[in-house]
C-alpha cells in the first residue's frame, strides 16, 4: 500500500493544496519497506488528487484539506486521515502500529448535527 503525506521541514504540512514536498511511504503488512521524498512544487494544486491516484497512492495523511480535495481523494478510493500535525517520524510511527489518532470534526451543519470521523 502506498501512502501520501504532504510535508513541510520534519511536520506535516498545514494544508495538502500547498504543499511543496509529499512523503511517500510503501507499507507492506504494517512494516515500512520505502520511504521517499518527493517535489510536487509544479504540481497545481487543484490537479494534486489526480497525480496521486496516477500514483497509486491508497492513504493520504495530511493536516488541512480543501473539500474539493477531499471529495475528489473520496472518488478514487483513496482514504484520507485529517486534521493531523506534528513531526513526520511520529505520525509514521504512530501509523506503523496502528495507533494514528485520527481526530473527529464536524461535517457540514446538517439538519441532525452528529459527529463524524473519517
């Protein structure tokens, strides 16, 4: 499985459209076998979902994203883990021994406001 994560020096980026830099980690069985870093600064940021379906990426692990982009990751299948911050080397850890704390937010207000995580 191939996993995304947009990165800004040693943290997660704040936001996937700006990002400069991506992560992509190869995990197979909860053990890392790549890690490699990549420039996507000639990346426009609304074709961004488009290059990392091409990619085969299944899982992407950021800190904000725009709901255009989340809508399109949710089409092609690709899973998507936000809001999260924090240094790099812990969120991978974290993800390895499937202790990653995906926090709750709030969807759009609906009717029956609710709690959703993703």
């Amino acid at each position: 499985m191939k996993v995304a994560i947009p990165i800004f020096l040693n943290r997660i980026s704040p936001r996937l459209d700006c990002a400069r830099k991506l992560l992509i980690l190869e995990v197979e069985k909860d053990r890392l076998v790549n890690k490699r870093e990549l420039d996507i600064s000639q990346w426009p940021p609304d074709e961004k979902v488009i290059y990392l379906n091409k990619m085969g990426i299944s899982q992407l692990i950021c800190g904000g994203i725009r709901l255009e982009d989340r809508s399109g990751l949710h089409r092609f299948g690709i899973q998507v883990a936000s809001p999260l911050y924090g240094e790099v080397e812990t969120i991978i850890k974290e993800y390895l021994n499937g202790k990653l704390n995906v926090p709750c937010h709030r969807g759009r207000q609906r009717k029956e406001s609710r709690r959703r995580c993703i």
